[in-house]
C-alpha cells in the first residue's frame, strides 16, 4: 500500500493512526534487530514484539507529522488581555536523539499577549507535537517558544523545562536522580522583574 504521511486533524484529537508502509518496514526491522542482539523473534513471547514496538515507534514520534503553528492558528481570538498566561507542569515523554531513550519531565510555557490569545490547551499541544519527536531537550525548549512567538507575536515568551534523561540513569553515567533544566526568553521575560515573577509563579502552589 502506498504510504501517506498522517495529517493532524482540525481539532488535533489524539488518535493513534499508523501509516502502513512503515509500520510493515519498522516491524521487519524490529525483527531483525532481536536475531542481532541474540534473541529468537519466532518464540511465543516475542512473536509480535516487532509490531508492537513498529506501532510504538509511530506513535511517540507523532509529532513529525502535526503543525505547532497550525495547531495555534486554529484557535486564536482577538482579546485585549496583556498579563501573563501561564500554563505549567505540562507532562513531556520525548525520546534523546542520541541514543533513543526517553527524557520524561515537565514544562511551564508563559506568554504575554498583544493583541491575540489562544486556546489553553494549544499550548500544551504545541509541546507535544514538538515532544513526540526526536529531540535534545535543548532545542525542544527552543522550538515551543519560536512556535509561540512567531505565530501569536506576543509581547514575551517563556519557556522552562525539567527532566529526567534515561540515558543518563541507565547507561553513561549512571545518575538516576539527575534533573535537566532549559529556559529560554523573548520580549517582555527577559527583563529580570518579569521573569522573576514567572520563575516565582511555576514554583508556587495553588493549595
């Protein structure tokens, strides 16, 4: 069958969907990949670990085929709003470019409109369709704000990440209670009084 690349839907639902060709190729792949490192992929418990892992690979690297700006533009209101919004502690399950396992953490992405907002839970979008990637977590910081400024041209952007990188607690170095932190700022947060202020307000609580 031919292969097509997956388009995002307007409402940018999740839903898995596997181009076929792909997932044919990755599970041969995969197959050949178990023969390697010694296994045998015809016995019971390995008989459609292929598959599984070709479906799982599509999956988390869904964002290759979703639009951040397009994921904005879809729900963006005039609104004469111009204090910060922040949206934190926004789950992000990427994959190190490097070696291929996952980076799991969080990030607090503010912005201060001019003119135009956007829906709340675009924003977290955003970061998973850059997430769902292969990535470094320093470009992952770097591309969700660009994305952010760019389309909505607000009058500031911030963005910070946290994360744990897998490939530092299972192999390398071995140091499983590591934290990775990026930031990055535009406009209005790199005044130190601004960025202080949403520094203080990801680290509060509500409770």
């Amino acid at each position: 069958m031919e292969d097509k690349k997956v388009k995002p839907m307007l409402d940018y639902a999740s839903i898995e969907t596997y181009a076929p060709e792909k997932l044919e190729q990755l599970t041969y792949h995969y197959g050949e990949i178990l023969k390697l490192i010694g296994e045998d992929p015809t016995r019971e418990g390995l008989q459609k670990t292929p598959l599984r892992v070709a479906k799982s690979m599509q999956f988390l690297t869904q964002g290759y085929d979703h639009d951040p700006k397009e994921i904005l533009l879809s729900a963006k209101f005039k609104e004469d709003y111009r204090q910060m919004v922040i949206v934190k502690d926004i789950d992000i399950f990427s994959m190190c470019e490097h070696h291929m396992i996952p980076f799991i953490g969080k990030a607090h992405v503010a912005y201060i409109p001019n003119g135009y907002i956007t829906g709340l839970s675009k924003i977290a979008r955003v970061v998973e369709a850059y997430a769902r990637r292969l990535q470094v977590q320093e470009r992952l910081t770097t591309q969700i704000k660009t994305a952010i400024q760019e389309t909505l041209n607000p009058l500031g952007v911030a963005v910070v990440i946290e994360s744990r990188h897998l490939c530092m607690a299972m192999r390398g170095v071995q140091k499983q209670n590591a934290v990775t932190t990026t930031s990055d700022f535009t406009g209005a947060f790199e005044k130190k009084e601004t960025r202080e202020e949403f520094i203080h307000l990801i680290s509060s609580s509500l409770s």
